[in-house]
C-alpha cells in the first residue's frame, strides 16, 4: 500500500504571460500606421546607435544585427530617393522597429535580463509585415534573403 500526503500540494498553476506577439504585432501595425516620412529621418540620425545595440544583442538574437543592418539601409535608400519602389509600409514598419530598439523604456527596459527580447521580436514582426517590401529591396540591391526572416519563407514548387 502506497501512502499519499494528504498535505500534498495542486499542482502550480502557470500564469499566462501578460502580452502575447499578437500583442506586439498590434502595436507595430499602430506604430507604423502614425510614421510620417521624417520618421524615417530620425531613426538614420542614430543609426549607429541602434548598429551597435543590434551588435550588442547578436549572441542572444542572432538574426537581430543582420536585420537591424539591412532595414538601416533600406531607410537611407529611401530617405536618398534611391529606391521609389519599396511599399511605404514597408519604410514605415522598419522605421517604427528601428526607433523602438532605440527606445531603452520599452516594454521590456533594456537593462533588465532578458529586455532585448521585445526589441527582436518587434523587428522579426516588421520583416514579416513588410516582407513584400523587404523581398523587393533585396532583389534590386541583389542580397540574399535566405537568413532574414524567422520564419523561412515557403517556396513555389517547381511542376
């Protein structure tokens, strides 16, 4: 016969986190939906600021520098006049990442552990809303897409 503790704990119940990437993905479409052409502008002032951040974060978010890099110089194309054909929500999604990296009093401050996590996410959330976007960039600059999104995207099978 096997006794049981009649003082045995329930077991824990985990608490559902208080934001969901759906939440994120809401703010980032808002975000994106106030940039003004300046906006842009703004985030290429502190360009390096925001390079050196995404560097910093690169060994947690591997993905974050490259994107960071390349949506960096997306915006200076565009800001140039260089590359017309780029949706504006494109420009203004990766705008609204950039100046949200930037912003150490995000959801998650940037100085507890772990408060670069909401920063990837954002521009993970900004290449896959803008993906049109960012595709036709890289084909006109001739760079690879392969590696820029978190999710790999689907190919059109050859018949």
């Amino acid at each position: 016969m096997v006794k049981t503790s009649s003082r045995s704990k329930p077991p824990r119940k985990r608490a559902a986190p208080l934001l969901q990437a759906s939440d994120f993905r809401s703010f980032l479409v808002d975000e994106a939906m106030l940039m003004a052409p300046g906006d842009a502008s703004t985030a290429l002032e502190q360009a390096d600021e925001a390079r050196t951040q995404a560097r910093q974060d690169g060994a947690k978010h591997p993905l974050l520098p490259r994107q960071v890099d390349l949506a960096l110089r997306l915006l200076e194309d565009h800001a140039s006049g260089k590359c017309p054909q780029v949706p504006y929500y494109s420009v203004a999604l990766l705008t609204a990442a950039v100046l949200y990296l930037l912003d150490p009093l995000d959801v998650i401050p940037d100085w507890i552990p772990g408060g670069t996590s909401d920063d990837a996410l954002i521009f993970e959330l900004a290449f896959e809303l803008g993906a049109a976007g960012v595709e036709r960039y890289c084909n006109w600059k001739d760079i690879e897409v392969d590696g820029l999104f978190a999710k790999p995207k689907k190919r059109a099978r050859k018949q």
